[in-house]
C-alpha cells in the first residue's frame, strides 16, 4: 500500500514538472503575450474618463415630542397654537435615505440652476450634457412637457442606480455619508448640496405648515379687529365731543357703549398681537432636520484606477489565459497519445 502511495506520490510530481517544462518551452509566447496585454491594459487605462466622488456627511435629529418642547411652544400650547411638533416622527434617519433617493426630491433638484464650466443652467441640462445622454438634440422638442418628464425618469433612475450613494459612515455613530459621482467634478459637488438644500426645505416646510397656517389666520382676524376698532374710536370720540355739555344719563349711555366696545376691542387686539409674536418666535426657532458635517471640497480627487493597476491587471489575465491554453493542450495531446 505504501509503495503504491510513493508511485503515485511520483507521478504527480513528473506530471508537475512536465507541465513545467512545457510552460519553460513557451515562455517567450508568455512574454509576448504578457506585453501584449500590457499594452492593451495601458491603451484601456487611457480610454477611461476622469470620475470624481463628492462625499457630504450630515447627521438627522430625532427627536421626540415631549423632549422637544422649549418654554415658548409651551406658552403657545396654552394658548391653543399646535407649534408642528410631532414632524419629526416622519423624518427619522431611515426615512430621511429614502427620501433623498425619491423622484420628488431628485426631480426638484435637477429644476435649480447652478454654475459649471463657467455655465449656469439647470442642473438637469448639465447632467444631460456632461453624460452624453442626448447625442441629436435639434430632433427633440424641448419645450414638451413629455420630453420633460421622460428625460427625468431616466436621469433620475441613472442617479439612483449608478451615481448616489448614501451610508451610515460606520456602525456606531449617526453621521450619515451621501456620496455622488460623476464625470465632472462640479457637478457631483453641486449636486450634493443642492440635494441636501432641498431635503432641508421640504423638512422646514411640512414641520412649519400648521405654524405657519395658525399665523395666516391670526394675522387675518388681527386686521379685522384692528379696523373695526379704529371705527369704535372714531365713534367713541364723535359721541363723547356731542356730550361735552349733555349731563343726562340717556346721553352719556351712547358714550358708554362705544367705550366699552373700545376696550374689548382693544383686550382682542393686544392678545391677537401677543399670538401672532409668539407664532413668529415659534417659525423664527425652526432648526433644519439636517446638520452638515463635511462638504465636499474642490478639486475633488479622480477614482478611476491608475494606470498601473490596469496594466497589472490586463498582464496577469494575458499570462494567465495563455498559460490555461498551453496546458490545455497539452493534456490534450498526452490523452492522444496514451489512446493511441
């Protein structure tokens, strides 16, 4: 048993070394072909547009609603003003990545313009023109609402699918990372920040709606008290000059109506005031859900591999694949051999 292990202990070595020698007896094909693909790797390398990453770090607050409330809303609860407290239950870090990836928020950052290449136009435009998504656009009517929202969807998909990335920056802390890359290195600058922006605004604008809605109708019914007490003073002062010399009480009765009309005007008017100040307090100290962290910063480092990298790489597939050929055949033609 053990001389039949040494046997074949033996002719796996042989075969090794034979197909050692069979390689040996090709290595200049080897070299040639390693070259080769040298060559090709480093002609690959060079065909590779510049691509820049722009990385925009930010933290979401959740908070909750009784942790949340300061003196001031409290105040205004008392006096019946809903501060729009609870939207933050909406806007938790999980939503908050959905939300930056949806079409309404992408959409509405393709509409802003900016500056690229010393050009401002929509950053949609830019995108379109810096990816070479439309080759003919004399064929293309731009002005057509179907055009619009077709080009949208598929820049939008593009973005989700292949050039926004948003991760936690690690395990344990908050801090979340949303990465954009592109083939200019403005363009992924600019669209991290004008997405961020527009998160940041529609978070203001859902947190501040009823604040906002509270102070529209207290302002309104402050401009109504406040002119039907001006025609209560005007009054009050008309019936109080006609009774300088009446001594009578059925004349001063008239007076007394119009004076005490004044004063709960006056009381309504004050506490309006009083609300309206304090809604105005409420929106001034909304805060964005949004706290930045880190912006990316120009000029934005290129991702693409190196061109060494390439030329290893194209190399070890070059060598590798003529090496598998080489014996390849050769295991062929050993298996004619002992056929025959």
């Amino acid at each position: 048993m053990k001389n039949n292990d040494k046997a074949s202990f033996k002719d796996i070595i042989i075969t090794i070394s034979d197909y050692k020698n069979e390689l040996k007896k090709q290595l200049l094909l080897i070299i040639s072909i390693a070259i080769i693909f040298s060559l090709l790797g480093f002609g690959f390398s060079k065909l590779q547009e510049n691509k820049y990453k722009a990385v925009l770090s930010f933290i979401v607050e959740e908070q909750s609603e009784g942790a949340n409330l300061s003196d001031l809303s409290g105040m205004a609860n008392m006096i019946g003003i809903d501060m729009g407290g609870s939207a933050s239950s909406s806007f938790n870090q999980q939503n908050i990545i959905e939300l930056l990836k949806s079409r309404k928020i992408i959409e509405r950052t393709l509409n802003n313009k900016c500056e690229i290449e010393g050009k401002s136009d929509l950053l949609l435009n830019h995108y379109i023109r810096i990816n070479n998504l439309i080759t003919d656009s004399s064929t293309i009517n731009l002005s057509s609402n179907y055009y619009n929202d077709s080009i949208t969807s598929i820049v939008w998909l593009r973005i989700i699918d292949r050039d926004m990335e948003i991760l936690f920056q690690n395990d344990d802390a908050n801090i979340i990372n949303l990465s954009f890359e592109s083939l200019n290195a403005e363009l992924a600058k600019n669209f991290t920040e004008i997405v961020i922006d527009e998160m940041s605004e529609m978070y203001i604008d859902y947190q501040t709606e009823k604040s906002r809605n509270t102070l529209d109708n207290l302002q309104f019914r402050s401009d109504s008290i406040f002119k039907a007490l001006k025609i209560s003073e005007r009054n009050f002062a008309k019936v109080k000059d006609n009774n300088m010399r009446v001594m009578t009480a059925s004349g001063r009765l008239e007076e007394l109506q119009y004076m005490r009309e004044v004063e709960i005007l006056q009381a309504v008017y004050l506490e309006l005031r009083k609300n309206i100040e304090l809604t105005h307090m409420s929106l001034l100290n909304e805060t964005p859900l949004i706290q930045l962290v880190d912006k990316a910063v120009l000029p934005l480092e290129n991702i693409n591999r190196s061109t060494l990298f390439w030329i290893v790489i194209f190399s070890f597939l070059g060598v590798f694949t003529v090496c598998f050929i080489i014996i390849l055949r050769k295991l062929v033609r050993d298996a004619l051999k002992e056929e025959s």
